[in-house]
C-alpha cells in the first residue's frame, strides 16, 4: 500500500477506511470492530475516518469499545475525525435546528469529546466538516493553532471547502491545513473541472475522497460508467468497485478514497483497487461514460 506524507512525521495510506455506518452495523460489539480494523491493517490501510456526528454522534464511541478492549490497536493506526456539525439527535437533541458551530468553545470541547469517545490521547487529523457562513477566521483559525500546539492534534485540515473558504481560513492560521475532503466519484465528477482538484495540486496538498463510489449507487447502476467499469474489472480481475476507486487513484493530485462498508468481505477487498492499471485511453472511457458525452 502506497502511502502519502500528511506533514513531517506523518503519512497516512493511500485508501482511508471510512467509518460513518459504524454504528449502524448490526453487530457493533468490540470483538466485530476489531475485526474490521484488522482486516484494513492487513492491508496496509491504516488510516481511519470518522466524525463526531457519525451514526448520530455515536460512531466514534464504537469505535473506541474496541481501541479499549485492545488497545495495541492504536499505534497501528491514524485517525482522523471532524468537527462543527451540530444537529438535533444524540447529545444535541434539544438543539431547535441543524448548524454549523466553528467557535473556539465548540470545536475544543468536540476535540476533548472525541478523544474520549475513542479513548485516545491525540487525533492526528482534525478536520472542520462543513463551511461555516459565520466562521470568525481569526476565531476558528487560532482554536485549531493551538490545538496543534497542546498534542492533542497532529495536524488539521478542512472537509467540504472551496477554495476560497481555504484561503479564508488559512489567511487567519499559523499551522498549515493539509487536506480538503471532498465528494468526488464516477458520479460527482465536478471536482475535475471546477477548480477544486486544480487548487489542491496546484498548493501541494492531497485530496480525500468521500463517497468514492457514489453513496453505492456506482455498485448497483446499469449505465454507460457501469458497462465501461465491468469491461475493465473483467480484464483486472475484480469488480467494478475497485475500478470506481482506481479512476481516483490514477489521478495526479494524490486523491485519498475514504471508502466505508460495515461487510467484512468487502473490507477484505478495498486494496483490490491497487489491481488495476488505467492507461489515459482506459481513464478517458471512464470519464466520457460518466461526463454522458465525449469531451469537446
């Protein structure tokens, strides 16, 4: 498994496995999660996504019943989670409506709440998850600053920014941000052309694929990106998930796939994507099936 420098000190793998239907296994218990971490580790996929509304903000507690149940597991791993969605279910749920909360107060106590919730002593990627359209930058630039400077966080980054919420955010910063997770798939192919995968290459920061395969609709389709996908699977031996993941990996601005399924055989296949090869032509089918049109 390749792997990609995050800062000095810190690289994560090149698939991210991705932990928002954690909860929402029918078997949560210590034992079955750390089967599934296992499984990723045999793989050398050692980075693991999660945030704090996952599974109604209790992804990250199942998660920890198996980091105390074992846990070796943790130095084995990097975890990254996020911040500032605050929504009216689990520990807000008196909460009167969904929003995003980038204050300094919010985003320290999310971190404390995290770290106890997987029973860790540091995160090492804290992501802000959502643009926030009252995010004081000065504010929300020096609460993360300084949890970089406490330990309790290795680095920091941002999940759903444009580029100008990146700047925005980055102008009012010390420590530099190093990652933006974005929607980007066979079925979301806007971030090839409007800027966002360009300014990410462009300043040397790798990208982190969520929805890879399309909130699972790239497995149950029967278009053109379906028929294109299986023709290049059948020659690769695999299926056409692995090409959905591959088409991201081939790219030059270093896209990381977080990919997230509770079934045990299918974590056992996410490295399959490392199984095939696209050419530029073979790259291109993929694009012109999933564009609808040939490109210009």
């Amino acid at each position: 498994m390749n792997r990609v420098k995050i800062t000095d000190g810190l690289d994560f793998s090149r698939i991210v496995y991705g932990m928002w239907r954690l909860a929402e296994a029918d078997d949560t218990s210590p034992a079955h999660v750390e089967a599934k971490i296992q499984s990723c580790l045999d793989q050398g996929i050692t980075t693991f996504d999660q945030a704090d509304i996952y599974g109604g903000y209790a992804a990250e507690a199942v998660m920890g019943t198996a980091l105390k149940a074992n846990p070796s597991l943790r130095n084995k791993m990097e975890i990254v989670t996020k911040c500032d969605i605050v929504a009216p279910v689990g520990r807000y749920e008196t909460t009167t409506v969904k929003h995003y909360d980038t204050s300094r107060t919010h985003i320290e106590a999310s971190v404390e709440h995290s770290l106890r919730e997987m029973s860790i002593d540091h995160i090492d990627l804290l992501l802000i998850h959502r643009p926030d359209p009252l995010m004081d930058h000065f504010e929300t630039g020096g609460a993360l600053d300084d949890l970089v400077a406490s330990g309790k966080v290795r680095s920091v980054g941002v999940s759903n920014f444009r580029p100008w919420d990146w700047e925005l955010l980055q102008s009012a910063m010390k420590t530099p941000l190093v990652t933006n997770q974005i929607e980007i798939s066979l079925g979301e192919i806007s971030p090839f052309t409007n800027g966002d995968l360009a300014f990410q290459q462009r300043i040397g920061t790798p990208i982190m694929a969520w929805s890879p395969l399309g909130g699972g609709s790239l497995m149950t389709g029967t278009g053109d990106v379906a028929k294109v996908a299986d023709e290049i699977a059948a020659q690769a031996g695999v299926d056409r998930s692995a090409v959905a993941v591959a088409f991201l990996l081939a790219h030059p601005a270093n896209i990381l796939p977080v990919m997230g399924t509770n079934n045990l055989d299918r974590i056992g296949r996410l490295s399959d994507a490392l199984k095939v090869k696209l050419d530029r032509e073979a790259w291109y089918r993929l694009y012109t099936a999933a564009l609808g049109n040939e490109v210009a």
